[in-house]
C-alpha cells in the first residue's frame, strides 16, 4: 500500500481529509467513494503520525499533575486525600519517589488512575 513520504503530502492529506469530513458521517454507505477516500488517506495519516509524531505514555506524575488541575486540588489537598504526607505526595509528584502499593491503590480509587499507569506498565 502506499504511504506518506513526506510533510508536504502529510498536509495535502489532512486538507483533503477536512475536506472529506462534512461528506461523510454515520449514515454514509460503505461503499461511498467519499467514505472509501477518507477511510485509506485516514489510515495512511495515522500511520504517518505514529512514525513522526508518536505520543508518548503520560507519566504518574503527568497524571496526577492533570487529575489535580481537573479537580482543584492543592498537593496538600490530595495527600490529605490520599493519606499520606505532603512531603511524600511531593516526592510523587516531582518523580523522586514511587508510591507504595496501599498509595498506589488509593490513587487508582480516588482518582480514577489506571492501575497500569501507577505501575508504570
């Protein structure tokens, strides 16, 4: 299959994929021509990003900095609510320090943080 070789044609891509999107939606038959355009130049932009432009995994420490800021909490705020001591929750959250399989818990509870992510995984 072909593929995207360079920045160039990435862009022609993505205008040709804005240009495709109002023409397709839910309803479109699978055999529309404007739904068998998007879905390849779809597929050949995502396989170009993975390459170019991969997203790394977000560390504990990225998350817990995004769970704070989504809901309001202080680092003295959420150690209280993890149980454990600012100073520990600092550690944490400056990556200096892992939590400990109880913390690791509370973390996955009361914020809502995949398992995987607070074993680094």
């Amino acid at each position: 299959m072909a593929q995207i070789k360079n920045e160039a044609a990435y862009r022609v891509a993505l205008q040709r994929i804005d240009e495709l999107l109002p023409l397709v939606n839910d309803t479109t038959p699978t055999d529309d021509k404007n739904y068998i355009e998007l879905d390849i130049i779809s597929d050949l932009v995502e396989e170009y990003e993975q390459e170019h432009y991969p997203i790394s995994t977000p560390s504990l420490a990225e998350i817990l900095k995004l769970r704070m800021y989504e809901m309001g909490l202080t680092q003295k705020k959420l150690a209280e609510l993890l149980g454990i001591s600012a100073a520990r929750i600092s550690e944490i959250i400056s990556g200096k320090g892992d939590p400990s399989l109880k913390t690791g818990r509370e973390m996955c509870r009361k914020l809502n943080i995949d398992p995987a992510v607070v074993l680094g995984v």
